[in-house]
C-alpha cells in the first residue's frame, strides 16, 4: 500500500463497494501496530488471514454531488 501511496483499499463486488482496508487494518492483523517487526516477519503474519476478515464493512458512500453538511 505504502508503496504506491495509498493508504487503504476499496472492496468492490458487482460495481458496488462492499468494504475498505487500510494500513491501520493490516497493523492490527499482525498484532500490533507498534512491534517493529521486520517486513518478512509481518508479512508471513498477514499471510494467515483473508481480506474479509481484517476488512471493515460498515462503508457509508455519497455520490460527487451530495452536499458535505
């Protein structure tokens, strides 16, 4: 993620967005998000899990033209 700058990922299913994870997830899927872990150490412990379950799917969307307030 960090790589390409993005900071969490869109889950879309049938066009329609059906959950987000972001780094945030993926740090509490190894644990914790402060153990200073190597990368090959975090990334055999995100290899354990699916998407579905480190993702959050109470998404609330807006269309380009709804009003902010």
């Amino acid at each position: 993620m960090t790589t390409v700058g993005l900071s969490f990922f869109e889950l879309i299913c049938s066009g329609k967005v059906i959950g987000i994870i972001s780094d945030r997830d993926l740090r509490l899927a190894i644990d914790s998000p402060f153990l200073g872990m190597k990368k090959q150490e975090e990334l055999e412990k995100l290899s354990k899990h699916k998407v579905g379950e480190c993702m959050n799917s109470s998404v609330i969307t807006v269309d380009a033209d709804d009003l902010i307030v």
